[in-house]
C-alpha cells in the first residue's frame, strides 16, 4: 500500500484507549495498543510530514491538511506510564479523556460488564500532563449511557466532572468526549450549554471545516494497526 501523497493527506483524530500488552482476561483485549506499536505509529506519521497534537489544537488550526490529534479515552493510568513517555521522547502532546469521578480508583465501568481493573489516573498525574502541554477532557463522570439519563443526571455528569477537573488542573476543561460514542441532539445540546466548545465522537471521518464541532470524527486505533495499516485508514478518511 502506498502513502498517502502529500496534497492527499486528511486530516484526522485517533482514538486510543489501553497502552500496553494485550491481556488474556480483559473482554477487550482489540483496545490494547502496546508501547512499541504506539512508537512505531508516531513514527510512520512524522515521517509523512503529519503535525501531531491535541485535538484543541487541530480544531484552534481550522483542521488544516496534514494533523493529526492524538486522543486517549478513559484516562487509564497507563497513557501516564507508557504513552506519555514515547509522546514525549518526539515532541508530542495529545488529548486524554479523563472519567472524573474514577480519579485515582479504577474502572469501575468496565468492572460492571466482568472486565478486568485497571488504574485510572491520579490527580497528580493530570496535572503533569497537563503541564506538559497534554489537554485534559472530561469523559463524564461514571463512564454513563448519556442519551439514557434525565436532564437533570445528565446536567451533573457534565458540569460535575468539568469542575473536577479544573480543579485539579487549576485552568480550564473544554474539551468532552461521549461514552461509548452515545450522543443524541439533546445530549449534544447539553454539552454545548455547559461550556464545552467541542465534543468527540466515535463516528468514522476526516476533520475538516465542515464537521460538527459537537460530533467530531475520529479513527479507533487497535491492537493490529501496524503502521501500514493505520496509514491505509487514515489516507481512505473524506
């Protein structure tokens, strides 16, 4: 497969969710993307001339030609321990998705469907990546089948998790991302009420000046999408 050629070259946000090797009894071992082929990915993208950055940024550029966000759901712990150290050894920063009210705990959402635990980041943590130029983005604050709450529990999901993490990064939160990619007109009117200036989505996509700032695009990065392959999906994105 060749790459793509430079005035073909979308623009486009990745979704990753686990850093790290594949666990046997995890019931979704596909999300797991080790540190290696993290590495690996990076590197094929900057050496296609690709801009890796927040999601804040691309949407801050226009989504101009040539960008790529970096985004991690969740707010596992293991972006702090493997991902952000590969990130930061080439100069990259990206976006993480932080379930505020498993701060420091575990994943409580994935522990409900038989899942394995993982670590959630701490406090601490976030507030090192967010010095380290990372944006931090509320991803709700249980994990919840948003489009299934009244308005009230939605109004509290989204404003509470927000001041959460404002107060622990000491600055503003205004990126939001859907769990399980579930959104509705009302949901989507909710976040954009609450203060929220963009929101990702699990839809597939390029970024381009025409998406909906409040269902952005982006492209699930799993465990088998070597770099040829990850390149084949982005360079198909219109």
């Amino acid at each position: 497969m060749k790459d793509c050629q430079v005035s073909e070259k979308p623009s486009a946000a990745l979704m990753y969710h686990r850093i790290g090797s594949p666990l046997v009894r995890s019931i979704v071992r596909g999300q797991y993307v080790t540190s290696g082929l993290l590495r690996s990915q990076m590197g094929k993208l900057r050496s296609q001339r690709y801009r890796c950055m927040p999601l804040s940024e691309v949407i801050s550029y226009g989504f101009k030609a040539n960008c790529i966000a970096v985004t991690f759901d969740d707010g596992y712990a293991a972006v702090w321990r493997h991902a952000y150290p590969i990130l930061a050894e080439m100069g990259i920063s990206a976006t993480v998705y932080v379930v505020a009210g498993s701060v420091g705990g575990t994943n409580e959402w994935d522990e409900r469907l038989g899942d394995r635990t993982e670590p959630v980041l701490s406090a601490n943590e976030i507030r090192e990546l967010a010095a380290a130029g990372w944006e931090i983005g509320s991803h709700t604050m249980t994990h919840a089948h948003l489009p299934t709450l009244s308005d009230s529990e939605l109004k509290a999901e989204l404003e509470d998790s927000r001041k959460a993490l404002e107060d622990i990064i000491g600055g503003p939160v205004t990126g939001f991302s859907y769990p399980y990619g579930e959104c509705d007109e009302r949901v989507k009117e909710a976040v954009a009420q609450t203060g929220y200036s963009y929101a990702a989505g699990t839809n597939w996509g390029a970024l381009t000046p025409s998406v909906d700032r409040f269902l952005i695009p982006r492209t699930n990065v799993r465990w088998n999408n070597l770099p040829p392959l990850l390149m084949r999906k982005i360079c198909r994105l219109r």
